[in-house]
C-alpha cells in the first residue's frame, strides 16, 4: 500500500489509518501486529563460513587447475599436484577471508532499530518496545530520540530532525504540522518524520504511519537484499579466459595425443606427454600471482586514502567509465563556510577581506547578528580557530566562525549583549529573533536573522554606507535582484536586521520597523583540488555525473564553479519518474546532473548506465545511497558516512575528497596492465612449449624437451618473474587513455598475436636446431640446450613486458627491482638444474660448453625482437563500443 500521507489533511489521515487523536487500545495494537507483523526489519542470515570458502572454487580458471592437478596426478607428479592444490588453497582462503567481512548491511540496517518509543495507548501515555509499534500509534518524540517508525507531524514546537542518513542533507531539517503537495520530495517532507533519523531539538506529537519494512528505512533494505550481485569486469574476463584456455589445451592435447598415435609412437607415452602439454599450458602460477596484484594495489590505494573491502574491486576502478558522485564532501569540503556580507551599498568576501580591515558599520551589525541571534555554543573558547568545536546546527556554526574571521569574540559579544527573550527559529516562521539589552547603553536591541522574504517584510528602513535611509521599492527591487543571483550560484541566502528601542515590550510584538543591515551569502567551497581532478577525469574518458538530493541551482553552480558547460541538462527526481526506462536510456547522455533524487531514482540511474555497457562508481554515505552502492559496479562510501552505507560499499573513502577516487582509479587501471603482463608472461612461454612439442611430433622429430623439464620452467623457473610483475609501476600514459570496456578480455589482439605469432616464429627456429643438430647430438645434449634456450629466453623477455605500449629500448629495465632479483635467481636455479650433479642426473641435462651457451643466449634473444616487432605492427583492433556490446551481450 503505497500512499503518500504527507499530502493528507488529518481527517483523510486518520481515516485511512483507522485511528484518532486519542490513540489506540492495546486491544487494538495487538490485533495489527497479527496482520502487518511488527516493526522491525528481517533478520539478516549471510551464507555460511563453508558456502562462502566453497564458493571460491566456481571459476573456470579454477577448474582448469583442478583438471591439471588430476592429471598431473595420473603421472604421478606429486610435487606437481602438491603446488597446483596449494595455490588453489590459498587463493580461495584469502577470497574466503575478504568475502567474509562483506554483505553485512541488512544486519547494519537493524542497528538503526530503538529498543522504546512513548506511545498514547488505551488513553494515557506509556513508554513500549519499538518493535510493538503500530499504524494508528501516537508517538511522542523530544530533542535526542532516534525516531522509532516513519509517522506524520501532528504538533511540533521547533522540532528539528537529523536526517542525514535518509537523505543525505548534512542541515538538520525543520518539521512542522499542515499537509503538503503530493509530490513533494522525500528531502522536503516537512510534515513528516523517518524511522532511523535522530530528533536534534524542540518536539513533537506524531501518528505512525509506516512501520518495518514499510517504513523508507525498511524499503531501502528490501532494495538492498533484491539486488543481485553482479561479476566485476575482472571475474568475467577471468571466467571468459578459463573457458578459453581450457577449450585450446584439450584441442591442442587431444590433436598431438591422436596424431602421435597416429604415427605408431608409445601410446602410453603418448599420454604422458598429453598429460604434460595439459599440465605445461595451465598457468599455475596467475591465480596466486592475480591475488598479489590485487592485494600490492589494495594496499597502494590504501596509502592514497582509500579502504578496498573486495577484492576484485581494486581492479574494477581501472574499468570505471562513469562516476556517479555526490557534491557534498568529495567536491566540495563539506562544511558551511560564510561566503561574504552583502548590503544595499557593497559586498564583503570573506575572510580574506577583512583580514587587517576596520570593519564598517554594515559589516559590525551583520557579525553581531550572526553571533546574537544564534544558539550555536563554543566548547573550548581558548583554542585556536582550526581547533575550536562549536556545538549546534551547522548553519549557525558557519555563522559564528565568519564572525570570529571578521574579527569578532563571540563570548565578549554574548556577555555585552545578554540575551533577554527568543522566537527560536523553524520552518514556518522561517526566521529566529532575539532582544538583547546592551550592558554599557542601557538600552535594548531586537536582531532577527532567516528567509530574506521574510526578514524583509519587518523592515521599514535601510542602512546604506552607516546611514539608515528609508526601504524603498526601488531598494527591495534591487535586493532581490541580488538573491535571485547568490541562489543561482549555490548560495545560501540569509538576511539580517535590527532596531533599537528604549522599552522593550514582547519580542512578538516588536518585529516591525526594524533596519535591513545586509545579507549573509553562506557556501559549502569546493576542494582546493576539484576543478584539476576532474581535468583528469575527463584526459581519462571518464564521464563525472552529479546526482544529489540537493537543489539544481545549488547543483549547477557547484559544475559551473568547476568549469563544467551544464546548460539545461539537469533532471530533478520528480521528472524522472515521468520518463520510462527507455525515454531514460535516449536522454541520459545529455544529462550531468540529477538533482533532489530518492534512494529509487538513485538505483534507476546505475542501471541505466550500466544498460548502456558503462562501468559505473557510485559515492554515497547516507542509509539512503546503499541500494545503488550495491548496484554499482563500484560502490564508494565516504568515510564519515553510516555503517551500513560502508558495508555495502566495495570501497571506503579515508578521506573524503574526489581526488582519492581518481587516485584509486589510476591505480586500477595500473592493476589491470600488470594482471595482463603477467597473463602475457605466462602464456608466451605455455604456448611456445606446446608449439614447440606439437611440432616435432608432426615433423617426426623426437621430443624436444622432457615432461619435467617443461614443469621446473614453468614452476620454478618462471615462477620468481611471474610474481615480480605483480610489482611494476605505472606506465605514465594510464591516466590518458580511454576506460576500458566491460566486455574487453583480457587477451586483446596484439596479445594474442604475440602468444600464437611470436611462439610459432621462434618455435621453428628451435626445431630448426634441432632437426640440424639432432645428427651430431646425443638426445640429451639436444634437450639440454633445447631446455636452456626456453629457461633463459623465459627470463629475458620478461623485459620486453615490463611495457605493453613501449618498446623495451625506451623502457627502464631497472625500475623493477624485484624483477632483477627474480631474474637473477631464477637463471641461478637454471645453471643449477642444468649442472649440478644429482640434478641433472633427474632433469636429464649435461654440460654445456661456452660455445653453446653463447649460441643459447642468442637464441634467448629471438624472442625479445619479435615480440618488440609485435608491438609496433599494425593490427586490425577490435573496437567495443559500449552500446554494440551492450546489445550482443542481451542477445547472447
């Protein structure tokens, strides 16, 4: 039952809740908790400890190696088996332990619950549970109470409602009885309170309306638990590349398997070497060496500010295509600050205006006012400016320290000017007044502070230069004139008056003929960082998107302060539920701002960008924003935001600023390059041996290298430089280059290129030294250099993938240091396996001499220049556009 109780009068309101101003019987209330159950959310059961570990072996790539363990197994390869098993282990007990700490928000979403609510029940007031609360309940809510279920306003005396993780709003909202329009936003309700918001002064008398899961609280966690968990764009790869990895080993085993016996070879022999090609083509060592990259970048992300809780999602952010952000706290500092004083005659800025000014009397009175018509107290008075804690709304916080910054001591001006009587502001009146006696003068003051319009209305004079003249229309004209450009530009508008009197009657009574001393412009500034972090965003191809609960002009002139064009694309909460899925998908690229949207539309527009085969990030901090971070391929939370939207975030911001996101983003995109180096690395040297072997049994040449020569390459050979990889740097152009879209592999054309082209050229170059000196050499002589040519070569053109896009002349070989030591060590292992007695008694190896370790360091090199002619030949790319991959994605 969706019904919009804020557009009620009382009558239509009791009538539809089946209740009255003298509240329910118990009788009564009893009898609704066995219809609409009672007010608490579903309790929150994650899977297991063991669904959660088992769920770490669904993965392709994971079965793939499984598969070799089994056959490797069949061999008898236990050392083999041993190490397969053990990556397997331990990369799915670290996605056992990240997977574990996630997926807790609907538990969160309880912590907002309260154990009692004050109810009118059987016609006198009494405290019960939350949980026994009903529709029809009148609740009684006072300054402190976290509001127990969602209710309507039906008496407030100056009651004000923190509202911050509903709606994100930092300003503590005013609430009031009286109906309002029917589409009046969630942020806007006035009349209305919300489960899991916090009452911050005055009071109220309410009837419950929305209780558990009805409540906006309750929606958003039923939100939360429908949406489905989607694969990054790393795990489709993934799964994509185990699929084809596997598909090519069994073609490629079963082709040399067949035609071996074919021509009348062993056939168990056959099925060893089958077995050891399987074996040979599985990259062990990417699983664990995918898992360090992700955690090096975890961890270099972290040093930037930022939290990663999956995984997988500190490789997302490389693929981030749009940013759905909030102003508040990421553009901007996410504080009041007093912009500048404007009166008839000039404006103020401040602080740097005042900074060794004499104030004018215009800019005294609007300092005074800003501290005497305030409640905002300060804790520790002798602190210096950037330490001072100033208790109270965050307005009036702003107000006090722009009157210390014009020069001001609040504590001296309160003790000159003691307070006589209040109209406490709220949003009604729209305005608060104080009189104040002056302790030297003898006489009185009235100073009034709120809406312009209204402040206004009490004026009948207007100081000008010090000189209080009469308030013209012309003067009126002129002024609002002035509002209307301060609230295009973002700002908040107050204005301020005052007048003296010799005997002071009621302070209800004396809001007439008062002087118009001049505006107060207030704005939440932007980073000092903003505007070239969003440069960056935009060298880097990436769409930044505003969607704010927050006004459009306020919106529009937050982008227009960064130098972003926004025109008229800007589209409020309300129009978007007028435009279908469809209308929404043709328009969206035209719009840069979303403005006073809800937790639904919020969700709508991660879906619509994702439609379109966007990656998409979304920063949020409130209860309201959790949806869509679950949505979104990369949920951002900022730091000083709620419980639960930091657990259902994939990221938490440590700092709340837009430039830690494009810090963590470029450190993405460095992640992915390395995760396909690696890739690249493995597959070059995988592919070459199975080329290598598959050749000489279709040329009938015997076998080139041994089964356990193939694996202690692979194994221990390639292992060190494999895992050094995981720790290169950024290659300086990341941050230039488009995103990637979400339906890339991770093999692109010139990767694959290099694994099949560059494996086949040099592969015959190798048989071809075979075949030549297979007549002069003993076989184990031949697979002796055979085995140190493809150990060393393995070694060396690891270089020439420190880069992908770089020729390895102009790379810095010894950046890596890790690499180095790698290299270093694993040609050690080779000599070792090759000379050593007892080793090469068990890899079958003999001494080489200097002559053919010459010719096997030439022979190492081959495969650096035709990987760097890879690099630079021109090859047809395919070319993903979002929208065409988006479609072939639906249609498959």
């Amino acid at each position: 039952m969706n019904i919009n109780w804020h557009s009620l009068n009382q009558k239509e309101l009791f009538k539809k809740l089946k209740a009255d101003f003298g509240g329910l019987s118990s009788h009564e209330a009893k009898e609704r908790q066995k219809i609409f159950g009672f007010n608490e959310l579903p309790s929150y059961r994650p899977p297991s400890s063991l669904a959660v570990f088992l769920s770490q072996f669904n993965s392709p790539l994971v079965y793939v190696l499984l598969a070799a363990a089994i056959l490797a197994s069949f061999m008898q390869d236990w050392l083999d088996v041993g190490i397969i098993m053990l990556v397997v282990l331990v990369n799915s007990f670290f996605g056992w332990v990240q997977e574990n700490k996630s997926n807790q928000a609907m538990a969160k979403l309880r912590l907002l619950e309260v154990p009692h609510a004050k109810v009118f029940r059987d016609g006198r007031k009494i405290e019960v549970e939350t949980r026994e609360l009903v529709s029809g309940d009148i609740i009684f809510i006072k300054a402190g109470d976290k509001i127990p279920a969602d209710a309507r306003v039906l008496k407030s005396n100056n009651l004000q409602c923190f509202e911050a993780p509903l709606t994100g709003e930092a300003v503590p909202e005013s609430k009031s009885a009286g109906e309002l329009s029917i589409g009046t936003s969630l942020g806007d309700r006035t009349n209305m309170i919300y489960s899991g918001t916090v009452a911050v002064s005055g009071w109220c008398e309410a009837v419950v309306c929305a209780v558990g899961i009805n409540t906006e609280i309750g929606k958003i966690g039923k939100l939360v638990a429908e949406i489905k968990e989607e694969k990054t764009p790393l795990q489709g790869q993934l799964s994509r590349f185990g699929r084809f990895l596997s598909l090519t080993v069994v073609l490629v085993c079963s082709l040399v398997l067949i035609f071996g016996l074919y021509q009348g070879r062993d056939p168990w022999q056959m099925v060893i070497i089958a077995v050891a090609l399987a074996v040979a083509a599985v990259p062990e060592g990417l699983l664990v060496a995918v898992t360090i990259i992700l955690t090096v970048g975890m961890q270099t992300i972290f040093k930037k500010k930022a939290l990663v809780r999956k995984l997988a999602a500190a490789e997302t952010l490389g693929s981030v295509s749009v940013i759905c952000t909030d102003k508040t706290g990421t553009l901007t500092e996410g504080k009041m600050q007093v912009h500048k004083f404007v009166t008839a005659g000039r404006e103020y800025l401040l602080p740097r205006h005042l900074e060794g000014d004499i104030l004018d009397k215009e800019q005294d009175l609007i300092s005074k006012i800003s501290v005497l018509c305030s409640n905002a107290s300060i804790e520790n008075p002798d602190a210096t400016l950037e330490e001072l804690r100033i208790l109270g709304d965050p307005t009036e916080k702003a107000l006090i320290l722009g009157a210390i910054e014009a020069g001001h001591d609040p504590e001296d001006l309160r003790q000159e000017y003691p307070r006589l009587d209040e109209i406490p502001f709220d949003s009604e009146l729209k305005f608060m007044a104080t009189s104040n006696k002056h302790k030297g003068e003898g006489h009185s003051h009235v100073f009034a502070k709120g809406a312009p319009e209204k402040v206004m209305s009490f004026c009948d004079q207007v100081m000008i230069s010090g000189v209080k003249k009469k308030f013209t229309e012309a003067h009126q004209r002129e002024l609002k004139k002035k509002i209307e450009e301060m609230t295009s530009r973002g700002l908040r508008v107050l204005a301020c008056a005052y007048k003296t009197v010799d005997k002071l009657g009621k302070i209800e009574n004396e809001l007439h003929d008062l002087v118009f001393v001049g505006f107060i412009a207030l704005k939440d500034p932007l980073r000092a960082d903003a505007k070239e972090t969003l440069e960056q965003c935009r060298s880097a191809g990436i769409r930044v998107v505003m969607v704010t609960g927050d006004h459009k002009l306020t919106a529009k002139a937050i982008f227009s302060e960064l130098g972003i064009k926004v025109g008229g694309h800007v589209v409020e909460g309300g129009d978007l539920d007028k435009l279908s899925d469809e209308q929404l998908d043709l328009r969206l690229v035209d719009i840069d701002i979303f403005a006073r949207v809800e937790p639904h539309h919020k969700l709508r527009i991660i879906k619509a960008w994702q439609r379109r085969g966007e990656v998409v990030a979304m920063t949020g901090d409130g209860v309201n924003d959790s949806p869509a971070l679950k949505a979104a391929d990369v949920g951002i939370a900022l730091g000083s935001g709620s419980d639960v939207a930091k657990e259902t975030a994939d990221i938490i911001l440590l700092e709340d600023n837009f430039r830690v996101i494009v810090d963590a983003v470029r450190q993405g995109r460095i992640i992915f390059d390395n995760i396909r180096k690696v890739v690249l690395y493995l597959l070059v040297g995988a592919f070459s041996e199975i080329i290598l072997i598959a050749g000489a049994i279709f040329l009938g040449l015997p076998l080139p290298i041994l089964a356990i020569q193939i694996l202690w390459i692979n194994l221990v050979n390639s292992g060190f430089p494999n895992i050094a990889l995981a720790f290169e740097g950024e290659e300086g152009d990341v941050m230039s280059l488009p995103p990637r879209s979400r339906f890339e592999d991770i093999l692109n054309q010139r990767m694959k290129f290099i694994i099949f082209g560059v494996g086949l050229v040099t592969d015959v170059i190798v048989l071809a030294l075979v075949y030549n000196f297979g007549r002069f050499y003993e076989i184990d002589h031949l697979r002796t250099m055979v085995f140190a040519v493809i150990g060393l070569d393995s070694l060396l053109y690891a270089f020439s993938i420190k880069s992908l896009r770089r020729s390895v002349l102009t790379t810095n070989i010894f950046s890596n240091s890790y690499l180095l030591a790698a290299v270093a060590i694993s040609f050690s292992l080779l000599l070792m396996a090759i000379s050593l007695p007892g080793f090469n008694t068990l890899f079958k190896t003999v001494l080489l001499s200097p002559q053919e370790w010459l010719l096997v360091v030439v022979l190492g090199f081959i495969k650096i220049l035709f990987i760097e002619i890879a690099k630079k030949m021109p090859l047809p790319e395919i070319n993903l556009k979002r929208q065409d991959a988006r479609n072939e994605s639906k249609s498959a």
